[in-house]
C-alpha cells in the first residue's frame, strides 16, 4: 500500500482507519511514556548503589525533561517532513538502547546522559508529535482524538510505576532497565510500523488553506500567537507543578506522611485521564482556546481551595478535583495549534510548546521549594501558583476577545 496514502475513504479524515490508527497511538504513547516515569521510581536505588545524595541522585531527573522536552521539538520536525512513522522508530531505538545503556552504566553521570540523550528524547516522539500526528486524521471530532493521544502519558504514570518498583525489588534497577529496553523495542517497532500511513496531499492541501484564511482574519501575526502559546504553557504549568511536585511533601510536613501524598498524586493522575479525555469532547463543540481557559480557570479555582483547607480528606477532595481540573490543559495547546496554523507545521509548534510547558514544569517544581525554604510554609508557593495561573488565563481570555474581533474587522 501506498505509503502516502489515497483519496480513499477507508483511508480518510475521520474513517475507521483513524480510530484504529489512534487506538495503535494511545498503545505506543502508554508504553513509551515509561521514560517520563521509571527514573522517578528508581531513584531510591540508583542513589544507594552509588552511594550519593539526593541532590545528585535527581540529575537524571533533570536530564531526561530536558531531553523530552528539546526531543519534541526536534522530533516534531521531522514528523512534519517525513510522517509520524520516522521520528517514531528513531525514538523507539533511542528509547531502547537508552534503557539498556543505563542498565550496563558505570558510573551516575552515564545513567544521566543515557536519561537525557536517549530515554527522554525517545520518549518525547510518543507525546507532542504523537498528538500533532492525530490531529490531522480527524476534524470533527479532532478534540477528543488529540486528548486519547495525550492521554497515553497518564496511562503510562499509572501503569508503569508499580511494575518498575516490583521488578527493581526482584530483580534489581539494572536488570529492570535493560528489561523495559528490549521490551520497548520488540513492542513498539512493529506498532510505529503500523503508523506509515501518510493523508493523502489533497486533505493536507486544504486544511492549510482553511488555516490560511484563519490566520488572515486574525489582529496578530503567527509568531506573536506562537510566543503568546509558549508563555501560556510556562505559566500553566508552573502553577500546575506546585501540587503534582511536592503533594508529597506537603502531606509530610503535615504529619499525614509521605503514603498519603503518594496516594493523593496518584488520585490526582487517575483523575487527570478522565479530565484530559472531557476536554477533548468540550473543545469538539467550543474550540481550543475556550477549553483551555476553562481548565485554568478551573485549575486556579483548585489551587485556591488548597490555601483555605489543609485537612486529610479535604485534600483527598481537593487533588482530586485538581486533576479533574488541569488534566486537558496541555493537550488543547495542540487543538489550539491546529486551529490557528497549517498542518506541515503542526509538529514542530506544538513541540515548542511542549518545551515551554516542561520549563514550566521544571523549573515550577524548583521555584516552589525555593519559596518553602525561604518562608517555612507552602502557602505562599500556592500563591505563587496562583500568580502564573493569572498569566495563562489572561493571555487565554486575550486570544479568545482578539479571535471574535479578527473578522469583523477583516470583513470592515
């Protein structure tokens, strides 16, 4: 079969070979998103068998959001050139060997390099571009098939940590990561194979028309929207790192212990699957922007409620609507991309974003244990939340005002 696809509509925009086809992407996603994961629970035990600290122990950490995060980006690139289906065997055998190159490292600084050079940017394939690539598959219900691709990195969050902490507790970390190496390759090759499939020119033709005309009618230039986006998803996400990073913590500061946050982050994720997939049917019938500041808007709602109460089951309550609240936010960065630019370009914008939302992620995580250092108390780490929830939410509102004037004043 033709690789670049036919007119056909077995092959189509919206025909049953795009619901299988995103079915085989939330498969690749959930399984490839083990590299966002594994390093969080194997921490404990690279950092004995090396014998240093925390600090040290967390570079890997580092590494590998960094390379998820600059991996999009590259990858998104070549998604748009080439299809889905390259940049996703590169990544798988990035992916693979990274996992098999920690398994065999000597030192703590080989496991790091392997987590950022390899693990991360493989990973990042089964993420943005991931979601770039189905967007263009669907129309109608484009929303919702971008929010099942996203969704595969929860599902990994909520499938892959406790078979690592089981196999590293019976077989040892080294044996584990060359494990989920040899197992990335054997799955996930014939699945990105199973990806070839490239839309026909004349689908992708016209939807750069339609995005054309859009841009057009818009008060502000592609490049503005895209800083405006990459500024949006610092903000978000620094304020959606507050509970994601340290609910643990807070939860041992607050003499709940440390099992309690763990289950409370768990919920939070749990909670975040159903989210990001509601979002997607919302932005099928009120759009991308619309979408996105309702979630932030709800997100900062749930941030507050975290300053007003304190208690066990409150926050229990609170996480869990803190998931419901944030888990579409990222995904409707993608709807929101494919609204406003041609579809060649899909890949590598969204990979910018995606890059913005992991600095904000990261350095959100940081910036949040700086202030409880300096202050004692988490309190004004939520109110700093809040501050760059404000960001996103203002600049969403401003795109939505500026949207809804663009043609009346084309058309004046």
């Amino acid at each position: 079969m033709n690789a670049e696809g036919d007119d056909s509509s077995a092959y189509g925009v919206e025909s049953a070979y795009a619901w299988r086809r995103l079915a085989c992407a939330l498969l690749i996603a959930t399984i490839g998103g083990v590299g966002m994961w594994s390093v969080v629970v194997a921490l404990p035990a690279i950092q004995t068998d090396f014998g240093v600290d925390r600090a040290a122990a967390s570079v890997p950490y580092t590494f590998v959001m960094l390379g998820f995060g600059v991996g999009g980006i590259v990858m998104g690139r070549l998604a748009d050139r080439f299809g889905i289906m390259v940049p996703l065997l590169l990544g798988t055998l990035a992916l693979g060997f990274g996992y098999i190159a920690v398994g065999l490292s000597a030192n703590l600084w080989q496991v790091a390099i392997a987590h950022g050079f390899l693990i991360g940017i493989g990973c990042s394939t089964t993420f943005g571009p991931m979601m770039a690539d189905m967007s263009h598959w669907f129309l109608r219900r484009r929303g919702i098939a971008v929010a099942i691709a996203g969704t595969g990195n929860y599902a990994a969050g909520t499938f892959w940590p406790p078979v690592v902490q089981h196999f590293i507790a019976a077989d040892g970390w080294r044996a584990t990561h060359i494990g989920i190496g040899i197992f990335c390759l054997v799955t996930m090759l014939p699945l990105g194979l199973a990806l070839r499939r490239r839309l026909a020119h004349a689908h992708t033709a016209a939807a750069g028309v339609a995005a054309a005309h859009r841009q057009a009618t818009m008060p502000f230039s592609p490049r503005t929207l895209q800083v405006l986006l990459c500024i949006a998803g610092v903000g978000c996400c620094t304020a959606m790192s507050m509970p994601q990073v340290h609910i643990v913590a807070y939860c041992g500061d607050l003499g709940y212990g440390v099992a309690r946050g763990a289950e409370m982050l768990s919920l939070m994720l749990g909670f975040g699957i159903v989210s990001r997939i509601a979002s997607g049917f919302i932005a099928d019938r009120i759009g991308g922007v619309r979408t996105l500041l309702l979630g932030s808007l709800l997100q900062g709602v749930a941030l507050f409620l975290y300053l007003l109460f304190d208690g066990l089951f409150s926050l229990y309550v609170i996480s869990a609507l803190f998931g419901l609240f944030q888990g579409g936010i990222v995904a409707m960065y993608a709807i929101i991309i494919r609204e406003y630019f041609p579809p060649k370009e899909a890949g590598a914008r969204v990979g910018l974003v995606i890059m913005a939302t992991v600095v904000g992620m990261a350095g959100g995580g940081w910036l949040s244990g700086a202030i409880f250092d300096v202050t004692g108390s988490y309190q004004a780490a939520f109110l700093n939340g809040l501050a760059w929830n404000f960001v996103n939410v203002s600049i969403m509102a401003w795109l939505l005002i500026r949207s809804r004037r663009g043609p009346a004043l084309a058309r004046a």
